[in-house]
C-alpha cells in the first residue's frame, strides 16, 4: 500500500512512537476499514511476529515508527482483503470449511497430547538413581531425564489410543485398499468416527493408487489425530478463538491465490512481463558487512590508526560502536544487498577487497569505517529461473493498484490520527 500523501505518512509516524501508541493500548482502533477495524493490540501483535522483532528494541525511535507504520498499513490490506473474500463467497467454499475443520482438529490434538504430556513425572526412585548415575555430568543427566520422559510418553499415548479405540468402538477395513479403490471406500468406521480413502487420498494426488502399506500407516495416524481431537473436545476444550484467528489468516490468503490467477492466467503473461522488465533478471551483489561508527571524525580517524595497527574492527566495534545492533554484534552487520543501503557506503563496498578497511565515511547516523567479510557478485539469470520472482513482480504491481479499489469499496479510516489531532486522516493505498 502507497500513501498519497507524504506529510500524511509522517504525521502517521509521528503518531505511533508517541508513548500510548507504543506501549499498545490493547481495546484502542487505530484504524477502521468499512465494518472492520486494526487495535493497538493488533499492531503489536503484529510487531512481536515480525521478523524484526528481536531487534526491535535496538532501533531508534523513527526506526521504530516506520516499522509500526508498515506494519500498519500492512494489517490495513489484510483487512481489505479479507472484507472482499467474504463478498466473493470464498468462505462458504468447501475447501476453506474444510481447511477449518482440519485446523481445528489438529489444535484439539495438540492440546491433547499436551495434555498426557503434563501427566508425566520421574519417580522419585527413578530421579535417584539417574543423579547416581550421571553425578557431575548435568548435560548427560538432562539428556536421561529426556530419553525416560520420551519414552514413558511412548507408552502413555499408545495405551491411550489403545482405550480410545475401544471407547469409540474402532474398527478398520484396510483390506479394501485395492487397485480400483473408490473415494467413498471406508478404510475406518467409529462412534462419530469415519475415514475414506479420499480423506487419505486427495483426487490428483498420486497417478495411481499409492503402496497398501502407505495408507495403512496414514489411515492409523488420521486414526489417532480424530481420536484425540474429539476426546479434547469432549473434555470441553475450547479453540474457536483460535480457529477464527486462522480464518483471519486464511481468507487473505485465499484471496490472494484468487487474484493470482486472474493476473497471471498462464506462463505467457509470465514471460510477457519479463521481457517488458528486464532488470528483474539482475541479480544484485551482497556483501556481509563489517562496520564500526563512532559520533566524530577524529574518535574514527583513533579508530582507523589502531586497526592500522593491529587491532581488530569487531573487537572496536564491541567496544565502541555507537550503533546498538553492531555493537552487540561485534560490528558484524550481517548481508546487505546491493540498492539497500547507504549509497555512500555502497559505493566503498563496490571498490574495495575483501578484508580491506575503508576509509572514514560520514552519513547522517556518524562517521564509519567498513569492511567486506565475503561477497556474493550480481548475475544475470534466464527466464526460466526466473518464474517466482517474475510472478511476484505481477502480484506487486498489481496489489497496489487494486487495493485503491478496495478502499473505495470499504473506506478506510485512520483513528490513529483522528484520536491525535481531532480530524479525519485520509486513507491511501
């Protein structure tokens, strides 16, 4: 999503680093979009699942700001999209009841087996005897405790599938499975309970009838997966929550794999589009970077004098990097790829060796000395490998414009910033 309005995008950000917004005021809307809406809580749900999180606290403020706001607009358009499976039916489709229906089970499942795996306890006996055992060894004394609980819970859950399959009367009619199989065969039949070899066996899945002793072994772990599922929710566990939090995720989803096919009905708009954007066969260069940036040029230019000397950019970087995240890493930046980064330090990186330390480099965040762990040179690739990126370059394209649409359809309102100034912000795509 774009916004059309850059002092809009900025007063946006200005807004969400202010202490409310950040610390994430769980019942409060941010934004509305047609009868939907994104709450603080949302946003920093969104934040923690990020896979910036574990930095996140290392960033400064306006970093911090424009992650949220990303992050925001980017919880704006899954709330469109969503909004738009619904009117296109995509939730009274089989296949989505059915994936529901499936995640539902496999949720009452896990808790399940949680569930036998709380009831396991070492003897007391038995816990003597391992500290005898492995007595000034605690690595090895946690490795026994594991392997006695792993195998203790081996037996807890065939014991307990065993009681199931009697409670529910169980029974198998494995030796169905032949050549000419049909969907509708039932390879096993409960109280409540039924599997067909099309519940195994998805039409297209395989060109023919896959080995006996495959399905026999999916038959008894679906077997499994049904038991404890309705036996958790016979129990009273309760995972509508969590399924309607999955239906949040999936309709987007969907709705996207919808889209696609419109946009990209067949390998030629693929390659029409590749040929009309040659750049996307350029393969940037990358470059693991090393860097270490102090406040002043003369702290740099001590700096660049010791490592002449002998000493080590990481070892200073650790010491006295003013940049959170290289400090902590010891200057170790990670990669960065080519068009990514500061032009500045770019342009250095393109002309040096590898090992070799650049001279000092100012930006706006102090003054750097950089150098190259190792590089990955830029290539040119063919259209044939080429097919993912070029069909996500569509997708890119295409989202864009037709989450404008979308906003027509189901206004978007931005309370974030009518709850900060007292006006309506306007939305953009």
């Amino acid at each position: 999503m774009k916004f059309k309005n850059r002092t809009f995008f900025l007063l946006l950000l200005a807004v969400l680093v202010t202490p409310g917004i950040a610390a994430g005021k769980a019942s409060e809307v941010l934004v509305t979009i047609g009868p939907a809406k994104v709450t603080a809580a949302d946003l920093e749900t969104a934040v923690r699942s990020s896979p910036f999180a574990t930095q996140f606290n290392t960033m400064d403020e306006p970093e911090q700001a424009a992650l949220r706001g990303n992050l925001l607009k980017r919880l704006v358009a899954l709330r469109l999209l969503r909004l738009e499976a619904g009117a296109r039916g995509l939730d009274q489709r089989p296949e989505f009841i059915q994936e529901l229906q499936d995640y539902r089970t496999s949720r009452l499942y896990r808790y399940y087996i949680q569930k036998l795996r709380e009831q396991l306890v070492i003897p007391e006996d038995k816990e003597q005897e391992l500290k005898a055992a492995y007595a000034g060894q605690p690595d090895a004394l946690a490795a026994a405790r594991a392997s006695v609980l792993a195998e203790d819970f081996r037996q807890l859950r065939l014991l307990s599938l065993r009681m199931l399959r009697e409670k529910r009367h169980v029974e198998f009619h494995l030796d169905r499975v032949s050549d000419d199989i049909k969907p509708d065969t039932v390879l096993m039949e409960g109280d409540g309970l039924r599997l067909t070899y099309g519940d195994i066996v998805h039409q297209g899945d395989f060109p023919k009838t896959p080995d006996a002793g495959w399905i026999e072994e999916q038959v008894y772990q679906q077997t499994e997966l049904l038991l404890f599922a309705r036996e958790a929710a016979d129990e009273g566990v309760n995972v509508d929550a969590e399924v309607a939090a999955y239906a949040d995720e999936l309709l987007p989803a969907m709705m996207m794999e919808a889209l696609e096919k419109e946009w990209i009905p067949d390998e030629k708009a693929l390659k029409a589009h590749f040929d009309a954007n040659p750049e996307l066969a350029r393969v940037p260069e990358r470059w693991h970077v090393g860097q270490l940036v102090v406040s002043s040029y003369a702290q740099a230019a001590a700096m660049k004098r010791r490592i002449e000397q002998g000493e080590s950019l990481f070892v200073l970087a650790g010491r006295y990097s003013i940049d959170p995240w290289g400090r902590s890493h010891n200057g170790d930046m990670g990669w960065f790829k080519e068009g990514e980064g500061v032009p500045a330090i770019e342009q250095r990186l393109k002309s040096m060796a590898d090992g070799e330390v650049s001279d000092i480099i100012r930006t706006g965040k102090g003054y750097h000395l950089v150098t190259v762990i190792e590089r990955r040179p830029g290539k040119t690739r063919n259209f044939a490998s080429m097919k993912d990126k070029v069909r996500q370059s569509i997708v890119d394209e295409r989202l864009a414009a037709y989450l404008e649409t979308l906003q027509e359809k189901y206004p978007v309102e931005w309370k974030v910033l009518a709850n900060g100034d007292g006006g309506k912000g306007a939305a953009g795509g």
